[in-house]
C-alpha cells in the first residue's frame, strides 16, 4: 500500500532531534522516554504525514556509511524548489553537497548528512 514510517537510530539524541525538527523541519508528533529501554522515541511528521521514528539506544553500534555499505543507503525527501532548498540548510549550517542532475529523469538533486552521517537526498520533483 505504501511505507508507513522509518525508523532511524541516533546516537545523540538531543543533537539529532534538533537536526530533524529545527534544521529540516519535521514536525513532532509525539515524544516517549522508555525507561525501561533507556531510549527516546520521537515520532516525526512531514506535513500531517508521519515518516521518521527516531530512537536512541544506550551504546548503539556504529554503522558505516562510506564506502557505502550494504543495506539502506539513504533516504530522500521530494522538495519544489531544490536551490531554495539548498540555500535554507547551507544558511542553517549543513554542509551539502553541490546540485546534481539525475541522468535518467533528468531532475535536479542533492545530498547531505544527518549528525550520524545518514546520507539524505533532496530531490526536486
């Protein structure tokens, strides 16, 4: 039918949440402290549309993202304006790379990291 959430581990909480809320703007839906689990989760919204779980785990392994590694390689979020969107996060201090051209559908894009260094996409549709 369609992928309900995914869900990312960080490794500093509060550094994170900041990240997908005050940088990229996300919108919280709700926030949990497992004690049991020693870990927040944080239900993220695009819009009215949940998509991000984020979750801290005490001593959480690292997971390597260059070379890239098997598994999920990134997450991509569809934007209006890519240079306008790229200047926003350039003018909050994300380091993002040059604009690139999809070769196949021929659309602008462009990719950053999240503080554990996810690689994320922007992609003008």
């Amino acid at each position: 039918m369609k992928i309900h959430h995914i869900a990312i581990i960080c490794s500093d909480y509060k550094v994170s949440k900041k990240f997908y809320t005050e940088v990229l703007g996300l919108t919280i839906l709700r926030e949990v402290y497992r004690e049991e689990r020693k870990s927040y989760k944080l239900d993220l919204a695009i819009g009215d549309h949940y998509v991000i779980e984020l979750f801290s785990f005490p001593d959480s392994p690292k997971r390597p993202s260059r070379p890239e590694a098997c598994g999920l390689r990134h997450l991509a979020f569809a934007v209006d304006n890519i240079s306008q969107k790229r200047t926003e996060l350039i003018d909050k201090g994300v380091e993002c790379e040059e604009i690139r051209i999809d070769e196949f559908t021929e659309k602008e894009f462009f990719f950053l990291q999240d503080p554990d260094q996810l690689p994320l996409e922007f992609y003008e549709i």
